[in-house]
C-alpha cells in the first residue's frame, strides 16, 4: 500500500529505487506502467495527465516494465519472443520473419547477446540470458521510460557489465531509467538519483553522490544494519558430517570435506564453479557416480531426496518461484511439507498438529503474515524465503544446505536470515551456504570452501579468508 509518494524523472535520469520486500516498489511502479490503477493522486507524462487502464495503454505511451519473474515463453524463438504482440507483417499479411531477424540481430547486440542466434528456442538459454532477452524486447520499441526490476539478479558480471553500459547508452539518448534492485552497490555507481520507499511511504530522494551505503540501509529500514561475523559456536572434536570422494556423472571431479556441529561453511566459486551441483549430488537431486557421506558416523544412502531427509539433510534450493515454494497452497502447507507423514495418522493429515508446528516456526522465525491460511504468494520474497526455511528446520536437520539463501531478498530480510543460519549453527547444525556475495561470505561464515570448474581448489578457514585469496581461487582453473 502505497502513501501519498511524490516521484518525477526527466528524460534521460537514471534513479535507483530502493526499498525492503513489501515497501511499495512493485505497486507503485505497476500503478505507472499501467497493470495497476491508484486509488487516488495522478501521473503525469510529459506534463500531461495519463489514465492508464491496462499494461498496453502504457506501453503504447512508451513505458516498457520488465519484471524480475521471467515471462519469456520457452517454445517461441528469440525473435518471436523480442517482437511478441508486434509481430512485422508484409501486405499479404503473413509475418514478416526476415525484418524481424533483422530487428532481434540489433536488439541482442545491445544487451550483448550478439552470439545468440534469433531462431534459437529461447528455452535453451540459461536464466540470464532470458532476462536479457526480457530487456532486448523492452528496448526495441524505443520507449521513453524503461523500468527494470531486479534485472542484474540472474546475471554474470561480465553480462551486468554489459547491461550497465546499455543504460548508460540508454540515458544519453534521453530514455528515463528506474532501476529496482536490492544491491546498494550497483544502485550507488550506476544511478543519479536514489529514491527509497519503507512501508508504502518516500523516505528519501537524493543524488547518489550525495549518499553512501550506510545510509541507505538506515533509510530502508529505520535503523543502522551492519553485517558482520558473530563469532563461531563450532563444537569441536569428530565432525559431525564426513563426505568423501563425491562426484557426479559430469561436472563434479571427488570432493572431500568434513563439517563439524555448529559451523557454518559457506562455499564460494564463479558461475558453472560447481557449487551447486554439489550441494545436489550431497542432497539427492542429482544423481552421484561416486563417493559417501556419513552424519555422525552412520554412513547414508546417496542419490534419494527422500533418504536424505529421514537421514537428517534439509535443503534450500536457489530460486523459491519454481524450486521452493508450493505457490498455489498456504503458508502452513508450504512450511509443513517436509514432514507430512510425521503429522499423519492413518493416512490422514492431524490439521491440530500442522497447525501447531506451523505456528511454532513461524514465531521463531518471525514470518510476517496475516494468517498462516493465506497464501504463500501474497507473503514478500524474504518471507517466502524464511517460509523454505521453516519447511527444511521442520525436517529437524543435521546438516542443512541453502543455495544462494539470500537471493533477491532486501538488507533487512537478509540481516535476519544471517541471524537464522547463526541460530541454527548454535543449536549444534552443520550449515553449508553456497553464495556469490563476498560480503555474505564473510558475515556468515566460519569457513570458506572456494570451488573452480568442479574441483574443491580452496579450503581457507576464518583467519586466512581475505577478499583477494578467495578470487585468486576461484580463477584457478580459468
């Protein structure tokens, strides 16, 4: 819900519009764009009051909205999904597929996909090159104001890169750019100006030159949020969890770690380093060619989720949209889904135990809901994200596995996520994070395991993880 917000841009400004899950980012930009309509204030375009009654009245206005969820549609091609709803047509009326090759060519080059061929499938790309695609179809219309939400979110650096010197392009031309993301630093060195919304109201607007991280934080949620190591609460002696020779079929080469109860460990490498399919290949997902693991001396059967749960592993895989979240079900299911059989009788679900073990999660965790009935949608990312959280911490864990945890979650969702992870690790859990933020490396971690290409090349505990090591070993097998 929005509060009587004040916002202007002129031609070719570049503003970063910040703010926690649920500050009023999406509505009000959706209000501008046309999907939504305000109950009450105006928006004014070119000096001109516009009443937008659908997303297509504002893009024929010349604003173009590219959200964070990807809605690309896998079985089209580039350049049927560049020019979807504005498909060129000769005078027979049949599309006109060589103008729009044409036009796809043009519009890939400039977010820096030249090497992606237009009549490729688009889902054969990865996630990152489908959100370019997103862009490439936002821009090739010319619009007046393009506004991109979280667009960096699935992106390398190198393509982050490329995307930075578009808008840059973009605002020379005269092309006003909102850029919506939660990474102060991109928002800092790449905006003019740095909006900041908290609980639907605009709390401030200033040059970026003007303002610095620490500031920003205090703007978005009320107070000064620092992230930094508590200190570990490792129990020393045996490790709890013993993995050895692990690989899969084929990016893993043998991976060979112990965890002890109480530290949290994260594991750092490039995109494709293998973190992921590490964490898959330990948990069950993804089918291991060799190796074991043993939690607490009890060697355990590899390459079967449901064993792995029973087993004492927990996950919490990246992406909650398609790989955490039941979207169509409550808040309570979504938490409970770990653990089903364990509230059953007779076939049957105990609604007075669900409910209860629900509600217990959901206070330690301090899910911010309305009901524990509604559904998980309506809840912001970082409480779906705590939600995933209480569903593997129901499973009552040993070890537990969080892939990027923090993903497109705000500064103060993911100051109580670390404080989470920390709780957990004092309640004697062995926590594995795998991230691509060196600065949550270091708030989190006891121990740093750096992967490159499939093979463990760094194991660097607290003392002897600086910046500069874990990068040297990330690069080693480039």
């Amino acid at each position: 819900m929005l509060h009587g917000v004040d916002l202007s841009i002129a031609p070719g400004e570049v503003i970063g519009l910040l703010g926690e899950n649920g500050a009023g980012k999406s509505t009000l930009m959706n209000i501008v764009s046309g999907s939504l309509k305000a109950d009450a204030g105006r928006v004014l375009l070119d000096g001109r009051e516009v009443q937008f009654g659908s997303v297509r009245d504002g893009i024929e206005a010349g604003i173009r909205f590219v959200h964070q969820e990807l809605s690309t549609i896998g079985s089209l091609s580039v350049a049927e999904n560049i020019f979807l709803g504005d498909y060129f047509a000769g005078r027979s009326g049949l599309v006109d597929r060589n103008r729009m090759t044409q036009g796809s060519l043009e519009a890939l080059a400039a977010v820096g996909l030249e090497h992606v061929d237009p009549k490729t499938d688009v889902d054969t790309l990865r996630p990152g090159q489908q959100q370019l695609i997103e862009i490439a179809k936002a821009i090739v219309v010319e619009p007046t104001l393009l506004i991109l939400d979280e667009p960096t979110s699935s992106l390398t650096p190198f393509e982050a890169k490329k995307l930075f010197e578009l808008i840059g392009k973009l605002s020379a031309s005269g092309v006003a750019v909102i850029f919506i993301t939660h990474k102060l630093e991109e928002a800092l060195a790449n905006c003019h100006r740095i909006v900041v919304l908290r609980d639907g109201k605009l709390v401030s607007d200033e040059a970026a030159k003007a303002t610095d991280k620490a500031r920003l934080i205090q703007h978005m949620v009320g107070k000064t949020s620092v992230f930094e190591w508590g200190g570990s609460v490792m129990q020393p002696g045996q490790p709890q969890v013993e993995i050895r020779g692990l690989r899969d079929e084929h990016h893993l080469k043998p991976i060979d770690l112990d965890l002890n109860a109480g530290e949290v460990v994260a594991l750092f490498g490039l995109v494709g380093a293998g973190r992921t399919e590490f964490m898959e290949t330990l948990f069950g997902f993804r089918r291991a060619a060799a190796g074991s693991i043993s939690i607490g001396g009890v060697p355990l059967r590899l390459g079967h989720v449901p064993t792995s749960v029973r087993n004492g592993i927990a996950m919490v895989p990246e992406g909650r949209k398609k790989r955490g979240i039941l979207p169509s079900h409550s808040v309570e299911r979504n938490i409970t889904l770990s653990c089903l059989e364990s509230l059953s009788r007779l076939g049957f679900i105990r609604g007075s135990a669900e409910r209860t073990g629900a509600a217990r999660l959901a206070r330690a965790l301090h899910i911010r809901m309305a009901t524990a009935d509604q559904q998980i949608t309506d809840l912001s990312g970082g409480n779906q994200q705590k939600a995933i959280f209480a569903r593997a911490v129901m499973a009552g864990p040993r070890l537990l596995l969080l892939d990027e945890p923090t993903h497109g979650v705000d500064v103060g969702a993911k100051s109580e996520i670390y404080e989470i992870i920390h709780d957990l690790a004092r309640k004697g859990m062995s926590v594995v994070v795998s991230s691509s933020e060196l600065p949550e490396v270091f708030a989190i971690a006891d121990r740093c395991v750096v992967f490159s290409r499939g093979d463990l090349v760094g194991n660097l505990g607290r003392a002897e993880m600086t910046e500069h090591d874990i990068l040297r070993l990330a690069f080693a097998n480039h």
